[in-house]
C-alpha cells in the first residue's frame, strides 16, 4: 500500500487536480517555444518510476533496474540550454552515465555535464519512485532548487498515475504525460472500447470482468461462437510485457449442453498456462478480482508477427505517428515482450501504422497526451495479404521507446511517415534490433565497466562517422542478474542483426573464457559468420 506524507493539496483532492489543470495549460506555450528554438531555456526533470503494481512488477527479473531505460533523456543535452534532472531509486553508476554522456555529439562532455543533475532516494524498496520522492521532504527541497524557473521546466515519466499528478502539482511544474484520470483507457479493458471506436479489428471477446464466474461465461460464450476455437487468453487489465496473461486450452472438451460446458471450464481454470514463470492460480484469481481484465480468442497462425504502432499526442493535442516496429517475443506462448525490430516489415508497416493513427486520435479526442504504442497481431490472409489485430494500448513508454529515441537522438534523423522509414541526417536509412532480455547465468559479476570494456575492444560499440553500432543499456542489472539490453543500429536489417549476433557471440565468449580461467584480452576478436 501506498502510503504518503501529509500534503497541501491533499492528493487526489479537488483542489490538486484544479492544480494539475492549471499546471498543465502551460505545456503548449512552452511546447512551442521549445520545438521552435532548441536554444531555449529549459529544464527537463526526469522521474523513471515504473508505478505500477508490485506483484506485477515483481515478475520481471531485475525490474528495478528498468528505471535506467530512460537514461536516453540525457541525450537531451545536446541542447546547449538545456538542463536535465534525473531522479533514481539508487544511485548510478558513474561509469554508466559517462556511457551516455559520451554518446553525445556535437557538445564536450564537461559543458554537458553542468547541465546534468543526479539525485537519488537511496532506497531499494518495491515502492514506487514517486513515492519514494514525495516521501522525502528534504529531496523534494532539493529539486525545487535544482528546477529554478517553473515556468520553462516539466516532468517526464515512464507511466502516469496519481503519484506523479501528486509530484507534479507539490513542484509546480506540468506533466508532460497522459492525464493520471485517463489511465483506463489503456487497461486491456478500455483500450477494447477504444478499438471498438477506433473501427479497428480486434480479437472477438470479452471486458470489464472480475469475478471467476465473469471468466468462465466468458470462455463458454466464445467456444459457443466459435465452435473450433483452440485456446483463449484470459488477460489482467494491468499485467505488463505480457507477464499478466494467460492461456486457456479447449482440448479435451466434451461438453453436450451449455451447462456441461460451463461445469467443465470452471473445474480447467486452475490448469491456466501463465506467461510469467511461479505464478499460480490462486495468486491471479485475486489479481482479477482486485484489477479486472478480459478474456479474448487467441489469434492463431502458422505465420504469426507482433507489430506496434509508437503514436503521440503532443501537447497541442495533434496526434502524430512516430514509428512502426516488430515486436520479438517469448515466454510459454509467445505472448511476453523481449525485443523489437525496427521498422516493421515493409509488407503491412504502413498498414499498422495507420490502425495505430485511428486509435491515436480517438485517444486525442478523449484529452489523452504524450507518447503510447498499440500493439497488433498480424497474419497473413491467405490472399497474399495480412489480418491485423489490435490487442492492446500502452499509455506510457515501453519497450519501443527508448530505442527509437536513442536512435533518433544518436543521429539528429526524422522518421519518413510516406514510407515508415527513418533516415539519418546524412541521407541514410537507419534500421535496428533492440532487447531488453539479454540474459545468463555467465553474466552474472559483470560490472558496467566490463561490458564497455568488451565492447571498446572488440569494436562492438556505435561509431558517429558510421552511424552503426550497439549501445547498451539495463547495464545496472548486469551483476546481480546477469541480465542487460542492447540497441544495434544499422543501414538495414540484416545489418542491424548481424550487429546484434557479433554482439551476443562476442560477450558469451568473453564470459566462458572468463568461467575457464582465461584472461580475455589475451583473445582475438570474435568473427560471426
């Protein structure tokens, strides 16, 4: 549970949310100022908290550390007036924010480095960040500080909820986020109604359902309309990277009556096959009762992809598409976010991000702001086309965003809306493979200064003058979980993989001459095939 100190507003008050109105009519006027010249002054307070729930977060190995994937804002000090504050549960390392700072063209590092804050709670709880920060009067003075002028500063977040419309109101500077009130929008409920608006296809189910019994006619509805149906997924409406799914399987079924069918499902439920490792039936019967979530067709296909559509609505309110990717996934069914391809495949790319544009501007319409993806699943349609199946909204930075912003930033580029390309100032088309999962037990004990230390000597790391290379991040959850991320950024795809492959192959041969006793600069730079 939540608990904060004694504020003025209280939180979720009247008077805090005519605040975080008033706060938020500013963002315009300085959206313009700032988009127009990026020499203005201007402060940017980075907040990495991941509010979400913790039993849901609690499945995602090393989760603590996600809060380092929004260190690619520090390439916003390639803007000489710029200031950036970011505040982490924990310290950084210093070597991983030199990384970052290093990656910055075009502005020395030390002139960079007095417009950058760090600040930290010192506290590896499962609480929130916000929380954490709110808690903290002393911090919170400390940044007041640090922000100086109100008026030319906001805040920056991973996800938006009433905590950081709390921060926000008690700093006194704007949001630049989704309104914390519009949060259902993107649960696995409200983003079916925002599809069904949208008039995008989407898996033919059920929302809105909490209790066991809501599931089970939820199920025998679907098997009833769709009398071949295989499995279906019974979804939490706040599970996140896929870990709050999972399947239920038709097999075995052999029910003459409606009541037969119903009696059967309900004795199977505790059989669901769950997409995050340990969880249990009990465990996410209580989750659905307390959040909701859906119960939907599994859409089936020998040939089955997972594209996204990355949209923002800017703090005018326009609804703009910025990206397309592949989404690459794993766990039990498939269903769990490891990575991503950018962009998505040429044969349907523009196709999803026109799906992904119509449910943007219903979302406009709906008063929602800033950066979310849609996802899909797509298969082919057997008339040398493809289906494409909305299956979710994610009101908040995932995922696909840090690596197209890292990419973006690396090379001053745009992203081409005619043809859902991206090309690098220079003229070149710039394509990537990202994952956040990169993982093994060999990892373990390594600490940010090996990984840079293998990739400076074998060549891995990005090159300005080439416009291709990796760069890492997650890199704080390297020696206790063995576990990083990697953006690999090339001129085409197969570039960007075979970057990728020399990368995974170069450190898992480090790190098993390491567990033989080896030392590995005595080694010759591996070659991938």
């Amino acid at each position: 549970m939540t608990v904060l100190p004694s504020l003025s507003p209280a939180p979720g008050s009247a008077d805090e949310l005519a605040a975080f109105a008033r706060l938020r009519q500013g963002l315009p006027r300085l959206y313009d100022r700032v988009s127009r010249n990026d020499r203005t002054d201007h402060t940017v307070l980075v907040v990495p908290s991941l509010s979400m729930d913790p039993q849901e977060l609690s499945k995602i190995t090393g989760v603590h550390h996600y809060e380092e994937r929004l260190l690619f804002f520090l390439m916003l000090l390639r803007r000489p007036r710029t200031r950036v504050i970011i505040v982490t549960s924990q310290a950084l390392s210093p070597t991983v924010v030199d990384y970052y700072l290093h990656l910055l063209t075009g502005v020395p590092t030390s002139h960079a480095r007095k417009r950058l804050t760090l600040m930290h709670c010192a506290d590896a709880s499962t609480q929130p960040l916000t929380c954490k920060i709110l808690n903290r009067p002393r911090l919170m003075a400390r940044l007041k500080q640090a922000i100086g002028d109100t008026d030319r500063a906001h805040i920056v977040c991973f996800n938006s909820t009433p905590l950081e419309r709390t921060l926000s109101v008690q700093l006194g500077i704007p949001l630049y986020a989704n309104d914390p009130a519009k949060a259902d929008l993107g649960s696995k409920s409200g983003c079916r109604e925002v599809f069904r608006e949208a008039g995008v296809q989407f898996p033919d189910g059920f929302e809105r359902l909490h209790e066991v019994e809501d599931i089970v006619e939820a199920l025998s509805a679907l098997k009833a309309t769709h009398p071949t149906l295989r499995r279906a997924v019974v979804k939490l409406n706040e599970g996140f990277s896929g870990e709050g799914n999972a399947l239920f399987y038709f097999t075995g079924m052999d029910a003459r009556t409606e009541a037969d069918r119903k009696r059967w499902i309900r004795d199977q439920l505790p059989n669901l096959r769950f997409e995050a490792p340990m969880e249990t039936w009990e465990r996410f019967r209580s989750k659905y009762k307390q959040m909701g979530g859906v119960v939907e067709e599994f859409i089936e296909g020998e040939e089955k992809r997972s594209p996204s559509s990355q949209c923002r609505v800017n703090a005018v309110g326009r609804a703009q598409s910025i990206s397309t990717h592949d989404q690459i996934l794993g766990g039990p069914s498939g269903q769990v976010f490891m990575g991503c391809t950018f962009p998505a495949d040429a044969a349907y790319r523009l196709e999803i991000q026109e799906a992904g544009l119509r449910v943007a501007q219903v979302l406009a319409s709906k008063g929602v702001m800033g950066r979310f993806a849609t996802d899909f699943v797509t298969v082919p349609d057997g008339k040398g086309g493809f289906q494409h199946h909305a299956i979710e909204v994610n009101l908040r930075k995932g995922g696909t965003t840090h690596p197209f912003l890292t990419l973006r930033f690396l090379t001053d580029g745009s992203y081409d809306f005619d043809s859902g390309a991206f090309y690098s100032q220079t003229g070149r088309e710039k394509c990537y493979l990202a994952s956040d999962t990169l993982q093994s037990e060999r990892y373990k004990g390594l600490l940010p200064d090996d990984l840079i230390d293998i990739s400076v000597y074998h060549g891995l790391h990005f090159h300005n003058t080439t416009e291709r290379g990796s760069v890492f991040h997650l890199m704080g959850a390297l020696s206790e979980f063995g576990k990083f991320g990697i953006v690999c950024i090339g001129d085409n795809p197969q570039q960007a993989q075979f970057l990728y492959r020399k990368a995974v192959s170069v450190i898992d041969n480090e790190t098993r001459l390491d567990a033989e006793g080896s030392a590995p600069e005595a080694h010759p730079p591996v070659t991938v095939d």
